[in-house]
C-alpha cells in the first residue's frame, strides 16, 4: 500500500493516515532530502540561482512539512499510547534534520552568494528577505561553529525536542488523571445548568453515578467561577494549580520541575555556544523589540501604570466580599466574588450571555464580518477528510476562486490537549509547474460541546477566543506571498504574530458586529439592548488585574531567561516568587505551582517571548483605531488593512508593514485607551 504521507496531496487524507505509516515517511523523507541537498550542492553552478536554490530548497522542506504538520497535529488531536511513541521516536529525526541543515556551510555560503546577488538579479523584497531570513537562521544555528561545537549545538537541539514533548506529555497526563465525582447535586450549588450537564455527560461516559468535574478548561473555569461550596473551590483550584509539580500526588514521573530544570540549562548553553550571554539575547535576534533592556522598560511601564488600577480594583473586591461575609479573600475566591461583584455592578453574567451565542449562530456572523471587511465567501466542504466527526472543513473564496482551506475542531475531548491554537497544515507557494498550492489551517478549541441534542453555546469570552485564533487562521491564509519562508506567518517577528488574532477580538466588543455573531438558540431573538450595553460596560471590569496576571507571565518569563548564572532546581520556584512580589495584589498560595503547566513556554515557541501578547496588543489596538475612525465594518480599511499588512506575511519587516498602514510608529497609549486605563481628552 502506498504511504499517504509520501504522496503530494493539497489536503491530508486522514482516513488513511495511522501511525504505521508515520515513522516510515519521516525517514524517507529526511534521506531524500539529504541526498538532494547533497547532489544540489555537488553539482552547483556558479553563481547560484534563485531557481536553482531556494525553489529546490522551499520544495524538499514543503514536503517534509506537509507530512510532519499531520503528525504533530495528530499527537496534539488525538492523543493515545501508539501515536506519541512514535511521535517521540520521529521529533528527534526532524528537530536533527533541521539544524544539520542549518549549520550546513556549504548552503550557507551558496545562500550568502545569492543575497550578494540580489540587486544583480532583481530580486524582489520578499525574496530578499527570505534570504535575509535565511542567513540569520543560519548564524542562530551556529553555522560558523567549530565542528565540535556544532555537534553540541545539535545535541542540545534533539535534548529540547525531547524534554519540550516530555513536559508536554505530564501535562496531559497529569491534568486528565484528575477527576472528582459528586454524587450529591447539592455540592455543585451555584454551577450553570450547562456545567452541570456535562459534569453529569462526564461520570456517564466513565461509567459512574451522580457528575464527575475534570481539569478540562470549561469544568475548570466554571467552578472556579461559580461554585457556592468553597472547599469545592479550593481543592480543584489546587489541582489545577499544582499540575506536573512536587504538590500534585500524582505519578513522581509527571513532575517538570527537572524538565524546566534541564530545559533553560540547555538553552543558556546554546546562547553562549552562539556568542550571546543570555537566552533572552537568542529570543529577540528574530523580534520587533531590538534588545532585552527594551522589553524589561516595556513590561514595568506597562505594571507601573496598571499596579495602581488593580490596587483599587481588588480593594473595591475585598470591600463587596466583606459586604457577603467574606472577610478573608484567597485565590480560590478571586473568580467567585467578582462575577459576584460584575453581576451587582453591571447586572450580567457571562452564563446569562451564553444563550445568545450559540456556536453555529457565531461562527456564520464570524464568517459574515470577514466576508465584509476582506470580500471572502466561506463554505463548508465534506469533501476534506477529517480525523474526528465532530470536525468540519471548510474553504475560503474571493472573487468566486478557492483560495484558502481551513478545518474547525471545537470540542474538548480526552485525547486532545488543552487551549486553543491555529496550526499549519498546508503553506502558500508557488509550485515548480506555476501553480499555487493553498494555505490550509487547523483551529482548534476547547469548547463543550451542546448537551441532549442542543446546539453548543459559547461564554462571550469563548467567542473571543474563536476571533482570536480565526485572526491567525486568516493571517495565514490570506497570504498572497509565494515563497514558503514568508508566506502566511512564516517569517513574522514573533512579537508581531498576534496582531490579526488580537484584532480579530475587537469585533466581538462592537455593536453592530454583536448583531451578526448573537442570537437566543431557542427564539433567535436578538441581545436585547440592555443586555448588550451592560455587558459592554463591563468590558474593562478589572482590566487591572486581568494586566498584571499577563504581565506577571511576561515578566517570569523574560526574567528566568535573562539570567547568566547557571540555573539551580530553585531557580524557576524562586524567580516566579520574586515576579510575583511585585506583581500580585492578592497572595497566592505557597504551594501554587502555575509554572510546572506553562506550557507556552516549555513546549510551545514563546520562551523569553510571552512579552509578545502585550507587544502585539499595543499593536492591534492601534491598528484597530484606525478601523473605528471609519467605521469597524468598514470593507475599505479591511482590504487596505489586507493589501498592507494581512496578506504580507513575513515578506517585509513588522514594523514596516505596520507604518505601512497606519503611517506612524505604534502607540502604547492606544491601549491603555481600550482599556479604559487612560482617557482620551
């Protein structure tokens, strides 16, 4: 039987992808690639080419993501015993394959050749920066070591893989061995109907009388957020809090402490094996923000103001709990009360919203508003295979043409890991016959599904999280670059990739938008007005404290990899500590251990990077002032918005492309402005 990872196919047959064909086509794949590259530069002419090069190049690597981006999303998806062996046997050969490639001299010094050229040859600005790209992936792999050192480097490279997947792995283990069943209604006092169902759906399914409340982030938050039982509370907020750690009693072998441990030695390591003192250094050789001195002044600008905001704004909390009898406030109490205190200011609740956003009546508004900003038609397509039922498929038109492919899975399950995210299944190129192979995009969530037959309905702060990831769906789709390394997010600053899904968020805030994207599942009636002003009144409800959590991220973040000491198994403990000194307004328990399920930056691409959501928020805000001086459902400023920044990808520098647009440098006054932090008179 033919392998369906080795065949060129413009969407993944999942139907006949299982793990015994994984293993086999990385392998084959990465030997052929070599053997090309190798007769590619042994029978090089002189001078190189950009046909003869970098198409052949963005070709081998095309392949081997095509086929890679299936298996990573597979492991993320549906996770089981089979697939993660062999994702764990297959991420070393890619991660090996990768830097051998980018430390190879020889390529380099071709690359190197060919950007001497570019004026010689015409080259275009994409183009020019594909190569730029290329020859600082080259320095920050270490191009120019000794070989000694190269073969560190690579060595240290295949140890991250690893340890990014085992964190990973404990994370997902550790949060779905939790679980707590009730058997007395009583106990999940205060719970919306719909967490009470799904509670009720869960014990079911593992065969169990009464409800049973797991880790997933829907059971987590709503309980968080509305259970009257206290102790109910406290004991899933330390569950959730003391994951993968020294304080979860579960399996020791979950524990990340010595996986952080071993990860943030291995990249001072590298840092230093490329010539730079700290990791921090590495991470922002390929960002907006030049130096670590700028992000450190960015974040305590950003704390500086917003300390004394959510200063008050836990004051006025502490005052109503009082007022409720609750005189010692705990960080288990902190969700309970202000939805309490959000319900008394502002009259509404995030469950008195959900009936009005039904996950079909979303996602056609969503649809309909990027139909009107950038002229798409969006259509389900059957066609496309998927690899669960509840997964849908879709493609994009403009001007009547497909030109783009995305996937929604939306649903929580057990062999799915956490958070919402969009991944790359297919990147936008030009082909060796002239065509163009389509983007295609997987976005998934974590979202519960309907319950006895209804349709799913979403907390507003779950639709924002669709916009968001849809934001970046539509950044990579939309791209109308053609060479691979900047098309779509490929080759944007790493500071700059939220911008669209942070602007994306703006819409789910605007009135006219609201009237696209809500609509009772039952009656279809519209939000009533009343409704919709308060619940935009209450947008910025605690927009301090909501900043100083981010920036206590940021900042651990940033801070743990600037340090040029060696790293002690205290240091991660110790460092958040410190962070958290000048960060928290309220205490958080000593047994708290948030960082051991950080996944953003032990096994994601955001180490010494968090910093990004805030930078690029800044960004979007300011972007998305210009949107509401026209009008937010303005198709005139969206395809202005497509033409200059959107559809760019990588293929120019951020900052340009924003100066592009807006003709100005950014302004962090923007938003502070959207968050009602700052005045505008």
């Amino acid at each position: 039987m033919t392998n369906p990872l080795l065949s060129y196919f413009a969407m993944p047959p999942f139907s006949s992808i299982d793990v015994s064909c994984m293993e086999p086509a990385i392998k084959q794949i990465i030997t052929e690639n070599r053997q090309t590259i190798d007769t590619l530069l042994e029978s090089a002419e002189a001078p190189p080419e950009w046909g003869n090069l970098i198409q052949k190049l963005d070709k081998l690597e095309d392949r081997l993501s095509n086929a890679w981006s299936a298996i990573e999303h597979l492991f993320s998806v549906n996770n089981n015993e089979e697939i993660r062996e062999v994702y764990q046997r297959c991420q070393p050969l890619v991660t090996e394959y990768r830097t051998t490639l980018a430390q190879n001299a020889e390529l380099y010094k071709r690359i190197h050749a060919l950007r001497d050229r570019a004026d010689e040859l015409n080259l275009n600005l994409s183009q020019v920066k594909v190569l730029d790209d290329y020859l600082l992936d080259f320095q920050l792999a270490g191009v120019t070591l000794p070989e000694s050192k190269k073969n560190r480097f690579k060595e240290i490279e295949d140890d991250l893989g690893q340890l990014s997947t085992r964190f990973s792995n404990n994370l997902l283990d550790a949060t779905h061995a939790w679980n707590k069943q009730i058997t007395d209604l009583e106990k999940l006092s205060g719970l919306p109907d719909i967490a009470i169902q799904t509670a009720a759906d869960v014990a079911t399914q593992k065969e169990l009388d009464g409800y049973v409340l797991t880790l997933d982030a829907p059971c987590y938050i709503a309980v968080m957020t509305y259970a009257d039982d206290e102790e109910l509370r406290r004991e899933i907020y330390t569950a959730f809090n003391t994951r993968a750690s020294d304080q979860s009693g579960t399996k020791p072998e979950w524990n990340n402490d010595a996986v952080m441990q071993q990860i943030l030695q291995f990249r001072q390591e590298q840092a230093k094996l490329l010539g730079f003192h700290k990791f921090a250094d590495v991470s922002l050789a390929k960002k907006m923000a030049d130096k670590p001195e700028q992000v450190m002044q960015f974040l305590n600008d950003l704390l500086e103001r917003g300390k004394p905001v959510a200063e008050a704004e836990l004051k006025e909390l502490r005052e109503f709990a009082s007022s409720e009898n609750k005189d010692e406030l705990n960080a288990w109490d902190v969700a309970y009360y202000s939805e309490k205190l959000r319900k008394q200011k502002f009259d509404i609740s995030q469950e008195e919203l959900r009936p009005y956003f039904p996950l079909n009546r979303v996602t056609q508004g969503l649809f309909k508003i990027v139909e009107i900003l950038y002229g798409l038609e969006i259509e389900p397509n059957s066609d496309h295979e998927v690899w669960h039922p509840s997964v849908t498929a879709y493609d994009i038109r403009k001007d009547g043409d497909v030109i783009a492919h995305f996937y929604f899975d939306l649903f929580t399950r057990d062999s799915k890991r956490g958070g919402a995210w969009m991944g790359e299944c297919r990147t936008r190129r030009q082909l060796d016959d002239g065509a163009i192979q389509l983007p295609a995009a997987y976005l998934v969530c974590n979202f519960a599904a309907g319950i006895e037959g209804n349709p799913a309905l979403l907390a507003h702060s779950e639709v924002t999280t669709l916009f968001h990831e849809f934001g970046h769906g539509l950044h990579h789709m939309l791209s109308k670059e053609i060479e691979l390394r900047v098309s779509g997010i490929n080759g944007v600053a790493w500071d700059a990739v939220e911008l669209p899904s942070q602007l994306m968020e703006n819409w789910c805030w605007d009135k006219e938008s609201l009237e696209l994207i809500s609509g009772h599942w039952e009656s279809d009636a519209r939000l009533p007005e009343k409704l919709l002003d308060r619940m935009l009144k209450a947008r910025n409800f605690q927009a301090g404290m909501k900043m100083l959590r981010q920036l206590e991220f940021a900042l651990f973040d940033f801070e743990l990899h600037c340090r040029i000491e060696p790293y002690s198994e205290n240091t991660v403990r110790e460092t958040m500590s410190q962070v958290r000194d000048r960060t928290s307004v309220y205490p958080v328990p000593e047994f708290n251990r948030f960082e051991n399920g950080f996944a953003h930056i032990f096994s994601g691409g955001y180490a010494a990077g968090y910093y990004s959501y805030y930078w690029a928020e800044v960004l979007s805000a300011d972007v998305f002032s210009r949107f509401a001086e026209s009008g937010v459902l303005n198709g005139s400023t969206g395809r202005q918005f497509l033409d200059k920044l959107l559809s760019r990808g990588g293929g120019a520098k951020a900052l340009q492309l924003f100066k592009d647009f807006m003709g100005r440098e950014p302004d962090v006054n923007a938003l502070l402005i959207q968050k009602g932090m700052l005045t505008t008179s």
